[in-house]
C-alpha cells in the first residue's frame, strides 16, 4: 500500500465539494473589521462562527498589554519552558489562574488541544483507565491514546451509563479518572454536573472537567460550569483554553494536587513544545482580569444568545440544545447541509459546518456561536437569512 492510498475517500469527497463549489474548511477571512464582522468574498459577513464568547479579540486595553510584551520582550520565547526557562509573565498568569479558580496552582500550555494531550498523556498510563462522556472533544480521546490508557465510553450525559461502567471496575473504580466538558462543543449542551459528581463521591476516581466552551459564559465570576454550580471543590483538574472567551491561543490546568507540578517533568506536550509567546501571555492576563470583572460582557453575551435560540426555535428549526453561546441547527443530510452553509456564507452570515464523522449520532450540524460583542441588529440579520432560507431545508 502506498503511503498516500489512505488518503483516497478523503481525496474524492474534496473533489465532490470542488464540483459544487463548496470549500467550508478553506474560508479566508480578507479583513476584520470588528470583533463581529469581517469581509469574505469581497462582502461584509457578520461572523458567527469564531468562539469569540465575549468580544475580547480586538480589546483596545488587551492590544496595548500585548504590544508592551512585543516590544520588551519579544516575538516569541523559541523554545520550551524546560529548556528555555520561562518568562515572568509565563508563571504570574498560573498563579493568577490558580487564585481566579481558588485552586494550588496551574500549567499553562501553548494550546487548548495541547492542555488536554499534556495532560492526560501524562495522567493517563498503561495501568490507568480513563471513563470519558462520548462527546467529548478529540483532543481528550488524543490525549488518553497518547498515554495509552484503557479508554471506556460511557453515553453522553448520562450518570446512571457512568454508574454502571464504575461499578464492573470494582476497585479499580477509586484510581479511575472520568472526563466531561463543561459546554460540549457541537450542540453546546451542558454537562449534568452535580449527578456526575455524585457518582465520583459514590465509586471514587478523579474527575477532570474541560471548561474551554464555559469559561467567562458560567458561573458569577465566569469560572465555568464547575463554578456556577458550585463544584469547584469536586473537580480534581479543571482544563481550559484561552482561544475562545479570552480572545487568545493556549490553554491550562487547574488542581489541588501537589502532583501537579510533577506533569511539567513527565508530559511530552509540555516539555518539547515552545511555549506561549510574551503577547499572547500579556493580551491573556489582561482579559482575564476583565473576565473576572465583566459580569456585563456574560449578561450581553446571554442575551444575544437566547435571542438567536428564540428566534431560530420560532422558525421552526431543530436545534441541538437550550440556550447557550453555541446554538447548532440540525440539518438531515449533508449535501443539504453543505447548501444551506454555502447560502448562508453567500448571504453575509460566516458559521461553523460541522459533518459527520466529527459530530454526534452521525448528524449534519450548522453550528452559530454567539458573542457578547454582536449588536442586536446583527443578531437580527442573522435570523432573516435563516428565516429567508427556511423553504430550503
């Protein structure tokens, strides 16, 4: 077998999107205009499909922080914490997330994906078993493949599946790790926390929550679903990124554990990838400070939210879930789904596609994600397309 044969049903499907025209995963934003729109194809687009929870990405007093770090320290670190050493800036922003969470301590990664594989790669070995929601992002299943762990699915949001699965364990039950999110990523569902935590306290085990979808969206101080329910105590490792609500690239782990700082010495991710660079580090404490403050930036962004789930649910489209920053259309079919994106695209509205095998239960999913800097009258521009291609599907 040559080495490029495994890429033949991969080649023939991009060849039937290039006949139609269609290339979702090839989208060039020319140029950014405000948190919330952009210009594609020569047209204005409002942008609904960037993860840009709270509007941060174009934060004049985030800019300023980061063009201090350029201009001090620098474009990048060039290389990995442990060879390079780290910058001040790399250690004040863990224990500045240690304290927003009430937690010992923090790593940071140069990624979201690269927290989940950092850590769970190191967590997760040959002897462990790991219990994880079947949803859950790939960079999860990455990470515990990576390490080598026995991989056990239970049914997504289901306590009584995890039950079950923790009970045939036995004793093995009280070292194992379970792994949930707090917003999952393609129908934006929320975890059933407090069950899932009743569980842990019932078998044992350690419970790690990725919060990536539900920082600055949950909680009184945007700590996430761990936080709005008041679980932060049950969560033994609390994973996050800074690419969505803190309008920046990498990603962290929150614990209790002392163990903590061990993972620096054992996980590959972390100790053979350079580490963040000075802007992004600087741009990331500055919207952390304004996260924990911005209790308007949550209102705004829920409002907006429930405003799009209002106006869609009354246009007679099936969605994926309540309410939440990510409201995903579930389409039958996925050539139909590919028309609907490329109509919305050609409208001026720019969200997600997400296609089978990546989304749940084989579904076709257009998947809108909501920020707290869209106006009410983008909000609105937005129902009308989906309103004026209704007869479509």
């Amino acid at each position: 077998m040559a080495i490029f044969d495994k890429f033949k049903a991969l080649s023939a499907t991009r060849q039937q999107l290039d006949a139609l025209g269609i290339n979702p995963f090839g989208v060039q934003i020319e140029r950014i205009i405000t948190p919330t729109e952009g210009i594609i194809d020569g047209r204005p687009t409002i942008l609904a499909g960037t993860n840009n929870y709270l509007g941060l990405t174009l934060d004049p007093e985030c800019i300023a922080a980061a063009r201090t770090a350029l201009e001090f320290e620098g474009t990048g670190t060039t290389g990995s914490r442990m060879a390079n050493g780290s910058y001040s800036g790399h250690r004040k922003l863990e224990q500045e997330l240690a304290a927003f969470y009430g937690k010992r301590d923090t790593i940071i990664f140069s990624t979201g994906y690269q927290a989940n594989l950092g850590m769970l790669a190191a967590l997760a070995g040959p002897d462990d078993v790991v219990l994880l929601d079947a949803d859950c992002h790939a960079s999860i299943y990455d990470g515990c493949r990576l390490g080598g762990a026995e991989i056990i699915r239970f049914r997504h949001n289901n306590p009584e599946d995890l039950a079950k699965r923790l009970r045939r364990l036995g004793r093995r039950a009280a070292d194992a790790l379970i792994l949930v999110e707090g917003i999952y990523s393609m129908l934006g569902d929320r975890a059933p926390l407090k069950e899932i935590v009743d569980v842990k306290r019932e078998f044992g085990g350690y419970l790690m929550v990725d919060e990536a979808h539900s920082l600055g969206v949950l909680g009184e101080k945007g700590g996430g679903l761990v936080e709005e329910l008041g679980l932060l105590a049950d969560a033994d490792f609390i994973v996050g990124t800074f690419s969505k609500s803190l309008g920046g690239a990498g990603g962290f782990c929150v614990s209790d554990h002392v163990e903590l700082d061990l993972i620096r010495y054992s996980s590959r991710p972390y100790i053979f990838t350079a580490s963040p660079s000075p802007a992004t580090i600087a741009s990331t404490r500055c919207a952390l400070r304004k996260l924990e403050a911005g209790t308007h930036l949550r209102q705004r962004l829920h409002e907006n939210a429930e405003r799009l789930h209002t106006g869609l649910t009354k246009l007679g489209y099936k969605l994926g879930a309540p309410a939440s920053p990510v409201i995903a259309v579930v389409v039958e079919g996925t050539l139909e789904a590919l028309q609907f994106w490329k109509q919305l695209l050609h409208r001026g509205v720019y969200v997600n596609l997400m296609l089978p095998p990546a989304t749940p239960d084989g579904v076709s999913l257009i998947r809108c994600s909501v920020s707290a800097a869209h106006t009410t009258e983008q909000i609105d521009a937005v129902c009308a397309v989906f309103a004026e291609l209704r007869s479509s599907l």
